[in-house]
C-alpha cells in the first residue's frame, strides 16, 4: 500500500487516517494494541505520529489488513522474527513503489 504523506516531522491523527482510509478510532485501537505505536502527545494530549510509527502503522496495515492476521496473529508474527519481518515489508514498500512507477511511464508511453 502507497501511503501519500508529506515530508513532515510530525503527522496528526487525523492526516495518518486519512492516509490509511482508517477512522481515526482505529488508529488510537492498533496503538492500544500494538506496544510498537508510540505517537508522542502534545499538551492537550493530541497525538503526533513521527515517520517510525507511520512506517509501524504500514506494517501493522499489512499484516492485518492486507495479509489476512488477526491482531493476535499480527502481534505473535512481529515477536517471532521481527527485523525479518521489517525487512520483508521494506522490499515489498520498495517493489510496490517501483511498479507504481513503471505504470506511470507506461501510461505516458501509451
């Protein structure tokens, strides 16, 4: 999945939904659920996502969503290997984004 987010430092909740095509309640559910999501709070305790956790939060998208996992699944397959786990989704991002971009030459070919 191809996340379209601007080169910030920090991202309101309401920005990482929309990027997800997520309510903002499911967001603050994986963080409840996922020790791996820690967006910082500000001082009215709204939450700001850095690029590590939207980076958490496509991975965790992946696995729930797209792959089919339970959260009880998605959690165990994180603790079993989980750079190898990164490292896998981190091809499939770069593969993903590259097949975005050769369509788009196609379709300026064509």
């Amino acid at each position: 999945m191809h996340i379209n987010l601007p080169e910030k430092r920090y991202y309101k909740i309401g920005e990482v939904a929309k990027a997800f095509n997520l309510n903002t309640s499911h967001i603050r559910f994986w963080e409840k659920e996922f020790d791996i999501l820690k967006p910082k709070k500000n001082k009215k305790g709204n939450r700001l996502f850095t690029q590590i956790d939207v980076k958490n939060l496509k991975l965790i998208y992946h696995l729930v969503k797209e792959k089919g996992f339970t959260l009880d699944g998605a959690k165990a397959k994180m603790k079993e290997k989980p750079e190898v786990i990164k490292n896998n989704y981190a091809i499939i991002s770069r593969l993903e984004n590259i097949k975005e971009e050769l369509n788009k030459i196609k379709n300026n070919l064509g």
